[in-house]
C-alpha cells in the first residue's frame, strides 16, 4: 500500500464513521461527526495531493490543506460528473466556503487567531467562558444544504477513484 492509497482508505472510514455517528446524533452532540468529517476531508484531500506529486512527509506538519485543495477536487469530479451529479455553477463557491469552515473545525487551524472554536478541543471565548465543543453549535448541517450533499457525494468518488488508480 503506497501514502495516496492509505490517506484515501483513513478518508473513507473517517466518512464511514461518521455516518455511524449521524445514526446516533440524537445521543450525541455535532462535535463528534464534525470531527469525523474534518479528518475526512484533510486525508482526502492529502491523498488527492499525493496523487499528483505531492511528497507525504511535507504534508504530515500542517493541518491546512482542505480550504484549498478539496474545492479543486469537487471541480474536477464535477466537471466529468455533470450527468450524474447535476450542480449549479454556484456549487463551487459555496462548496469552497464549506471547506473553509470544515478546515477552521481543525484545533491546529485558527485563522491567525481569530477562530478558537474546533470540534476537538475545550476553547476560552473572548469574554473569559470556557466552551466544550459538544456544548458548542457549530452551525454547520451539511445534510440540508445542496452544497454540502453534493460535496460528500464528491468525496466518495474521490475516495473511489483513489484507490482505484
């Protein structure tokens, strides 16, 4: 098994976890799916870079890479997937804008300090109160948003594809 094919199974049981977690959402808070979905995605993304060049041991050090990356990736699925996964132009930018807040879900990822929330991690809110994350709305249903379904529609291809090639 070579780095891409590791990086894309981890990706694909992170998403498979949380999915058992959405099962179970009534029991337990959003932190916990969250958390699978940002690993998911910063693997997925990693394996993608791989794929193309990439050299694993530089991407081990940092946590930001799916801001970037995994709207790359929905565009080049999308564009060979038009027929089987219809989107509106305005897919790729609301897609880019949740891989941004899945990235800032990442405790190691704090946008030069002003987000402090993460779905890992206790965090001290500006006014002093200490927050845990699964007392914390993260405001951030993928399941009710066009953009957020065809994105893990997306990252099941990816994944796919990456083990397969």
């Amino acid at each position: 098994m070579d780095w891409k094919v590791a990086f894309a199974r981890q990706a694909g049981s992170d998403l498979d976890a949380r999915d058992a977690l959405l099962d179970a959402s009534e029991e337990l808070p959003e932190c916990h799916q969250l958390h699978c979905l940002q690993m998911a995605c910063e693997k997925l993304c990693k394996a993608y870079l791989i794929g193309h060049g990439s050299d694993p041991d530089a991407l081990q050090s940092s946590h930001a890479y799916v801001a970037k990356t995994l709207p790359n990736i929905a565009r080049h699925i999308l564009s060979r997937q038009a027929s089987q996964i219809p989107h509106d132009t305005w897919v790729i930018a609301a897609i880019r804008n949740l891989a941004r807040r899945i990235e800032l879900l990442a405790p190691a990822v704090r946008d030069g300090g002003r987000a402090e929330t993460n779905c890992e991690y206790p965090w001290e809110k500006p006014d002093g109160e200490i927050v845990a994350p699964a007392d914390f709305n993260f405001g951030l249903d993928l399941l009710h948003q066009k953009a957020g379904v065809t994105l893990l529609k997306v990252m099941r291809i990816a994944i796919a594809e990456l083990l397969t090639r």
